[in-house]
C-alpha cells in the first residue's frame, strides 16, 4: 500500500477468521475490518485496509455473512461516505445465497443515498457487466447487481477513465483456455465521480492471486471538506474531429483507404459475431445498432484521416440544449393563451379561433405521441366554451407529464456532462498537465514576465536595464 500510495484497500476471499485477522493486523501495523462466517466455509471472507490518515474517520464497521463488509466514514456533516467491499458467490447454483447478498446491497445503498452519503461499491462481483451490456441476457437473474447499480445513478469507473476498456481485465485464469474477463470492479456515486482523477488496473506483484487490482484515485479536498475557491469562468475553447473523407484513396500507398475502413468494420463485426445476433424483440435492435455505431466510430477513427477543429463554446442553460425543454414551452404558452380566449370568449368563438386552436391541436397531438404521454383521445371541435375548459384540462396533464420528461433528460445530461468533464481532465493528466492542475485546484496558474528594470549605478544614479543577461 505504502509502495504504491494506497490509503484504502479491499480484500476479497481472506478466508480469515476474526482471531487470524487480528494477529495480521499485529504483524503488519496497520488497521483493517474484517468479515468472516464460520459457516461459510472455504472461499469467502472480506476485508477494508484503511491508512492511520483515514482511519480517524470511520464511524462505524458492519459485515454480513463474510461476503459483505461496509465502513461509513464521517468527513463533515454534508460529506459522509459508505464503503462498501463485496465478494460475490463465483457459483451459480448458489442462487438463493446471491440473491440473499443483492437484496442486502440494495438496502445499504439505498439506506446511505436516504442519509445524503455518497456511494463506493467495490470487489469481487463474479460476474461480466459487458456480457451484460452487450449480449442480450440482462434479464438473466445474476445480472439484477448490475442493473440496481445503474437505477442509483451508480457507474463503472474503469469505462469512464479507459478507452481501452474491453481490452481491460481482472482475472486472469491459470488455464489458459479459460477466458480471461473483468469481474472485480469500483462503482461509484456521481459527485465521487466528479472529484476523480483516474481509475485503472494494477498487477499484484506481493501476493499469489489471479486477480488484479482496481484502484480509483480521488481529490482528497473532497474527503477533508475544505472549500475550494472559485471555479474560473473564462471562456475556453472546445474541440471536434472532422472527417476528412476527400482525401481517402489519394495515394497507393495511404493507409487511409475505404477498402482498409471496410475491412476493420468487417473484422469488428466478425469478432462480435454482430451477423449471429438474435433479433426477437425491438430492444435487440437497438442494442445491434449501438454496437454497429460504435464499430464504425472505431473503424473511422483508425482508417479515415481526420483534424482537430477547435470552436469557442458559447454559454447556453442546460435545459435549453433539450429539445424537451422547447416543447414544454410550447405547452406553457398554448395554456396561456388558451386561458386568454377563455376570459374573452363570451358566447361562440369565430370560426379563425376555431381553425387555429384545432391546427394547435394537430401539433400537440404530435408531441403526445413524440414522447408516449398518456392523456384523454377525445377530439375537440372548439364550437364553445366548454370545449375549451375541457382542452385546457388536456393541457395542464400534459404539462405535468412533460415536466417529468423533461427532469429525466435533463438529470441524464447532467451526469453525462459529469462523464465528460471527467474524461477531459484524464485527457489534459496526459497532454496538459498545467490545464489538469488547474481544473483540480480551481485556480488559474499566471506567470509574470518582467521585461525592464531600473537599478542604480555605483555613482547612484538610476539606470534602465533591458538585457535579459542582466
């Protein structure tokens, strides 16, 4: 730990009783939690390792079963963090155990999201997430851990910090015609996110084990509740790739041909056996269009020529960038409107109030079914007042059903901002070290060119130096 500056460590399968696990802590100095079922036998057993500097914080040390042990530490009143280290049965045919250990998770989460506190899960989960992602089976019960992840707003760290994700794994199998997979994981709450700096995989050079290491770097400001100034607000420039398609097959020799673009696509989809899918459902379409998208983004990256444009970012209010956002208005100002045609309206509307309120009708009936709103099927004909009444009725449901919509976009906008702004600071670790130090600490870095300076002389008379040399 101390070798690569590691302050918390979990362990999965200790197989450590309560009196083994004190004497390890003796014969090594440090402090550890530790969690161990006497009936369960060989491979289970959990542990958190914690350094003297965090250690001061733990609250409180729960474990469930030598497969589950949680620390809730207490930063600050509004910053307080349950860490949770799991090791999840590698069986199958222990079903009723697994799901015994999901249902715990789920309320310990659930109990520390009631309490404000922020979220790390980490372990052995036994189980694939991008088999879960990708292969049409999250409706198999062992994937129910990663699918209660994602509904609380949870995310895997090691996609957000690695392009290489798929090439990333955990265990290695002795075997070698055994597969080798990414089944340990860190998965963590949005704002713990937000204060990471890079999440990866290390070997184990100091113990005998299969598996690696997953590690997660934080911003320890967000831990000791210290205030960090200002965010600076200056205007930044952002980037885009372009395509540079005219310039494909200008020479023999190019690298950059669509014969080598087709090739790289057919041999991605060939090695995800994309043509073997089985389509059944619409969502199985969706998931072979994903993986298609993402197979010509990756064959376009390597075969196509591209450049860099850079383009100044203007400010815009989030909601503003979610076409929600202007259906909603348009909702808003209909009501408006029709409340005015009520307060005027003292017998029959003309027939141009009728045409134009069933041409407004026409376009809302669009927008219901754009985005599935259940409301009333009625048809209004705007002969009189009442049928007014009644479609302003219509109006306010589906107002109220927009708004619904429209806070889901704009929370699934917010996290993927937070996805992006997290990536861009891994970018600037490796490219623009001065702009990931600024973006951490908040603060502009100003250097201070000093181009004349007046000295005096031996006669003690002022004299003006302009030579860098002196």
């Amino acid at each position: 730990m101390k070798n690569n500056e590691i302050d918390i460590y979990g362990l999965a399968e200790t197989n450590l009783s309560h009196r083994q696990s004190k004497i390890w802590q003796q014969q090594f100095g440090f402090h550890g939690y530790f969690d161990y079922s006497q009936q369960g036998g060989k491979g289970q057993g959990v542990g958190i390792i914690v350094s003297d500097k965090y250690d001061i914080f733990v609250h409180k040390a729960v474990g469930h079963k030598g497969r589950v042990l949680y620390l809730d530490l207490n930063f600050s009143q509004k910053k307080n963090v349950r860490l949770i280290q799991v090791y999840i049965n590698a069986n199958k045919k222990e079903r009723a155990q697994i799901e015994e250990l999901y249902q715990y998770i789920e309320g310990i989460i659930d109990e520390a999201k009631n309490k404000n506190m922020e979220i790390i899960i980490m372990g052995d989960f036994n189980i694939n997430y991008r088999k879960y992602l990708m292969a049409f089976v999250s409706n198999r019960w062992y994937f129910k851990l990663f699918k209660m992840l994602e509904n609380r707003h949870l995310l895997d760290t090691i996609p957000i910090f690695n392009e290489d994700d798929e090439s990333i794994y955990t265990y290695i199998p002795p075997n070698d015609s055994k597969e080798k997979s990414r089944i340990d994981y860190i998965w963590a709450s949005l704002p713990i996110l937000g204060q990471s700096l890079n999440s990866t995989v290390m070997e184990n050079d100091h113990s005998s084990t299969d598996h690696n290491t997953v590690t997660l770097s934080l911003d320890t400001q967000l831990f000791i509740g210290k205030s960090l100034p200002k965010i600076n607000k200056s205007k930044k420039k952002i980037t885009r790739t372009v395509f540079l398609y005219d310039e494909m097959d200008q020479e023999d020799d190019d690298e950059f041909t669509w014969d080598n673009f087709r090739a790289g696509l057919d041999y991605e989809i060939e090695r995800l056996k994309l043509k073997d899918r089985s389509i059944t459902k619409r969502k199985h379409i969706d998931h072979v269009w994903d993986s298609l998208r993402q197979l010509i983004m990756k064959s376009a990256n390597e075969n196509i020529k591209s450049k860099k444009i850079i383009k100044n970012k203007f400010k815009v209010a989030p909601e503003k960038k979610l076409s929600v956002y202007y259906d909603l208005r348009y909702i808003i100002n209909r009501i408006q409107e029709i409340r005015s045609c009520i307060t005027g309206l003292r017998n029959y509307p003309n027939q141009e109030m009728i045409n134009k309120w069933i041409n407004y009708q026409d376009v809302i009936v669009k927008l219901k079914d754009k985005y599935e709103l259940v409301t009333s099927d009625t048809i209004y004909t705007f002969l009189d007042n009442a049928q007014f009444h009644s479609y302003l009725d219509e109006l306010n449901e589906i107002r109220k059903q927009l708004r619904i919509v429209f806070k889901l976009e704009l929370n699934i906008m917010e996290q993927e901002q937070i996805i992006s702004n997290i990536k861009k600071r891994c970018d600037n670790y490796k490219d623009d070290q001065g702009r990931m130090i600024q973006s951490i600490t908040e603060k502009e870095m100003v250097s201070i060119s000093i181009e004349k300076i007046y000295k005096k002389d031996h006669n003690g008379n002022e004299v003006l130096i302009t030579d860098e040399n002196q």
